[in-house]
C-alpha cells in the first residue's frame, strides 16, 4: 500500500536521508531502526507529508501523495508537545475522532475504551501538563490507535515507559492492528523491539540514511513476550540486526566489517 | 499572568489607607486651603454621593456605552486581524512598517482630525479609543499565535484536519490566553482615551464632559471625586479580567510554570 521511490531529503545542504526504497504491504507491521540521527524521523514526517521531501516520491496504493494522506494517524517522537494542554487526556483522544463523523457521546465512548487499553481509565480527566511523560505517550498512543487508521506511523512510541508497560503496549498495539487491519510503521532503535514487534525490520545506515537491511522476521506462533524473545530464531535475528545497525555486514560466520 | 494574593492585596489596602490618612491629617492641621483643595474625607464622601446623584449617573452610563462598544469594535478588529498576520507570514512582514509607523502616534493628537470627520461625538470617542486599544490586542495576538508550537498544528494536520479546523482548533484556543492579555491591557487604554476624549472635544454627556463642568463651577471635590471613580471602575475591570484569566487559563500558567 505504502511504497518510497528514491526519497530523499536535504535541509539546506545537510543531507538527512538518501535515496531510501522500500515497499509496504496492507497490513504489514514494519519496524525502521537505526542509529541516532540518521533520518527516522526525516522519514516518518515525509510519508505524514509535513515535509516536502526535496527527492523521490512518497507512493500510497499507487499514487503520489500531496500533503497528508487520508486515514493516516502519527505517534511523534515528541509526544508532549503533540497534546493539547488545554484538553483533558479525553479530550485529546477524542478530537481526531470529529474527522470520522461521530457524535460526542461515541467519540468520548471510543476515547475512553483507547484510554482503558493504554491502562489510563483513571486519567481522563486529567490535563497533559498534569501527567508523568509515560502517561502523556501513552494517551498519544490511544489517541493514534482511537483513530483506526489505515496507515498507522510510530516514532519511538515506547521510549518513555518502563519495561513492563512498553511490553504490554507492544503487544496491545499488535492486537489492536492486526484487529483494524492496520499497516504500521514503526520507528525504533530497540533492537529487540524492532524484531519482536516487526513483521520485517528495515535497518537505515548512519546520516544520511539509507536501507541497508531489509529482513524478514519469520518466527513460529503467536508472538509472546517471553517465549518469543527465547526462540534461536529470534536471537540469531536480533543479532543480525544488531551488527547491520552497527555498520557491518552480517554473516551467518562470524563478523565481517565493511 | 499576574496573579494577586491576599497576603499582597492586604498590603496594598494598607499602603492606600495608610497615605490617605496621612493627607487627611495634613490638611486638618492647615497644609493648604481646604476652601480650595478639599479634604481627602470630603472627596471620598463625594465619591459617594455621585454615585446616587442621576446627572452623574447619566454621564456615567453614556461613558461606559462608549467604552463598552469601543472595546467591542477593537476585538472584532483586532483579534481576526491578528490572526491572520500571525498565521500569513507575508502579510505580516507586508502591513509591519505600517503598524511600527501607526502605532506610535498619541491617540489624543487624531482628536481634532476625527472631531472633523465624525459629526456624533460617541462615534468620535470610540474611533479615539480604538485607535489606541487596537495595538495591545493585534500585538498580543500575533504574539500568542507565534507562538503555538508547531508540532501542535502539524498533529492536526497529519489526521487529516484542513487548515480552518486547525486554526479554528489550535490556532485559536492556543493564543487565547495571549488574546485575552491583550484585550485586558485594551480594556484600561480604551477607559483613558473615552474619558480624554470626552475632556478635550466636550459633549453633552459623559464623565469627561462633567469633570469639565464641575471645573468651571470651581468644584474640586465633585471633580476629584469623578475622577477617583474612574480610577476604581479601572482597578475594578482589571481584576475581574485577571480572575477570569486565570481561571480560563490554568493549564497556560501550569506549562509557562513547567518551562522554566
Ligand atoms: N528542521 C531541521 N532543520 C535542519 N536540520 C534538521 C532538521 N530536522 C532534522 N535535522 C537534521 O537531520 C538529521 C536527521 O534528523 P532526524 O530527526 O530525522 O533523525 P532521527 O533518526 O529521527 O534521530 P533520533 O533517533 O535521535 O530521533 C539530524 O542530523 C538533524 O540534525
Ligand atoms: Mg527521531
């Protein structure tokens, strides 16, 4: 559904991301990692289409698009500053919501059952500047999956809470798409995460970015936040990962660097 | 936003009480002719006395119809004119050089070019007082809309939320506490320039229009009095405009807080 061709950008004369190719499919939950500053969230603003990429093009269902795309929602790396601190956390959730033509009864119904997911039921009412950093993530996070998108981009969704939450987040995101049918983007530089939450896991190079791994992520079952991360497979990926985003070329003996 | 307490409001009270006591004694003890300059007793029960008295009442409430409308006609102005200046970059730098040209000049020196052009004088008073109150508002709104931080927009945008929806949603309630700094400066300019105006240009009605008679019957006490009962409808506004600020903008005082 989702395909870049070439996209590049520069600001100014500093060259952010460099001819990146990649294809997405309905429904594909993929994971882009790589180190600080290469060009994640260069990405990630270009397909949302609030910068104009100064190369290639952005593609959705085959066409190029301008200006932001339809049935899109976006999880900023900068969460704090993407909520309203003049609304409740209700109301936040609910805003995007006006765009799907509910009344307010069943906008604040939907708000309220994305905030029960993230565990916020109690919060509500509560204003932005009234919660800890993990809590206003995670009512950006309701707020994105409330909206039911069909392009769903997430730029370090989970940085901000503890382990236990960033999994039972990782996990309810995955039901919660799989469930809508969603398409996700999800931006990381969580090894791990990357390859327990991804379908495939694109590896970006340093600045200016680029694809230089593009893997697919075939585990047995249902993924399960420990067994899963046990699985030989999982831990030779992981691997593998881990050496593209430290700028070597994997192989299946021993480390070679380029 | 300022914000008072009462421990500073009991200070004041008692700074004001205080002076006043002090020119009272003074002028029982013979500082000056209280033939002429009355007491300050005798001024403050005048004060009172006005307040029943149906020629000053009269004046009073065309005073306040004109300070009422004017600032009326200065939001309706200045605050859409302030928005988009805000939002539109090139009109802002287009129309800047006009305003930094404007703004500095009195409001009281146009009198006598809109005595000219207005026949009605309450016409003319509120073209006075607009003219001084515009620039707080337009100033702060441009300000306020600055502002707003940019990813707060760009998330509306990215839902698919046009540019009216995200001025309508964003733009505006996030520059409304800078608005209503602005309207409240407004407010205490356009109560000097309605009373200035009725001093300079004259007029059947309005507090200006008494002070100038009470002077010319050499009444010292009903002018001071007036005068002090502008001065405290002043303090009155202004205070009721400040708990409505802070009680409409609480989370702006919590973030401006967090910051720094
Ligand atoms: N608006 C901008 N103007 C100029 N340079 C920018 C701008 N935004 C980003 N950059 C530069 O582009 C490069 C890539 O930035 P970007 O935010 O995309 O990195 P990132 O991969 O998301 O990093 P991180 O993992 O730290 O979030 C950085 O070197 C940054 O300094
Ligand atoms: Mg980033």
């Amino acid at each position: 559904m989702l395909e870049l061709v070439d996209l590049s950008h520069t600001y100014g004369s500093y060259r952010a991301i460099d001819r990146v190719n990649l294809k997405v499919a309905q429904g594909e939950v993929v994971c882009i990692v790589g180190p600080s500053g290469c060009g994640k969230s260069t990405l990630l603003r270009s397909i949302a289409g609030l910068i104009k990429p100064t190369g290639g093009n952005v593609l959705l269902d085959g066409r190029p698009v301008d200006g932001s795309p339809e049935n899109l929602a976006v999880v900023f790396q900068d969460y704090s500053r993407s909520l309203y601190p003049w609304m409740s956390a209700l109301a936040n959730v609910g805003l995007p919501l006006r765009r799907r033509g509910l009344d307010k009864k069943r906008r604040e119904a939907a708000a309220m059952a994305a905030l029960e997911q993230v565990g916020l039921a109690g919060a509500a009412a509560k204003f932005p500047w009234e919660m800890s950093g993990g809590m206003q993530q995670r009512v950006s996070i309701a707020r994105a999956l409330a909206y039911q998108p069909k392009l769903l981009l997430m730029d370090e969704p989970f940085g901000s809470v503890d382990a236990q939450t960033r999994e039972e987040l990782e996990d309810l995101t995955l039901r919660v798409c799989a469930h809508h049918g969603m398409t996700i983007l999800l931006i990381t530089h969580d090894v791990d995460e990357s390859v327990y939450v991804g379908d495939r896991v694109v590896v970006l190079s340093k600045a200016p970015g680029t694809v230089v791994g593009d893997l697919p992520v075939q585990l047995p079952g249902p993924r399960d936040q420990i067994h899963t991360r046990e699985l030989d497979a999982f831990v030779r990926l992981r691997a593998e990962v881990g050496r593209l985003v430290r700028g070597m070329t994997p192989h299946r003996n021993g480390v070679e660097t380029r | 936003m300022p914000k008072v307490n009462g421990a500073s409001l009991l200070r004041g009270l008692i700074g004001t009480a205080g002076l006043l006591v002090v020119l009272e004694a003074a002028g029982r003890l013979g500082a000056w002719d209280t033939e002429r300059l009355p007491l300050v007793s005798t001024v403050l029960l005048r004060a009172g006395e006005l307040l029943a008295d149906p020629e000053f009442l009269v004046s009073a409430r065309s005073s306040l119809t004109t300070w009422a409308l004017a600032l009326l006609v200065t939001i309706a102005i200045a605050v859409p004119a302030g928005l988009l200046l805000g939002m539109v970059k090139p009109a802002e730098v287009a129309v800047r050089p006009l305003i930094e040209f404007l703004r500095p000049i009195p409001s009281v020196a146009l009198i006598p070019l809109v005595i000219l052009l207005y026949s009605e004088t309450t016409h003319m008073r509120i073209t006075v007082a607009v003219y001084a109150a515009l620039w707080p508002v337009l100033i702060n709104t441009i300000y306020g809309v600055r502002d707003i931080d940019p990813l707060a927009k760009e998330t509306l945008r990215s839902f698919g939320f046009g540019p009216g929806s995200v001025a309508y949603r964003v733009v505006l309630p996030g520059a409304a506490p800078f608005i209503a700094t602005g309207i409240r400066l407004a407010a205490s300019v356009a109560i000097v320039l309605v009373v200035t105006s009725e001093l300079i240009a004259g007029g059947i009605e309005g507090i200006g229009v008494y002070i100038t008679i009470a002077a010319s019957g050499n009444r010292l006490d009903l002018m001071i009095g007036a005068t002090i009962l502008v001065g405290l409808f002043g303090i009155l506004v202004n205070a009721l405009l400040v708990a409505g600020e802070n009680r409409l903008f609480r989370w702006h005082r919590a973030r401006a807080g967090a910051a720094t």
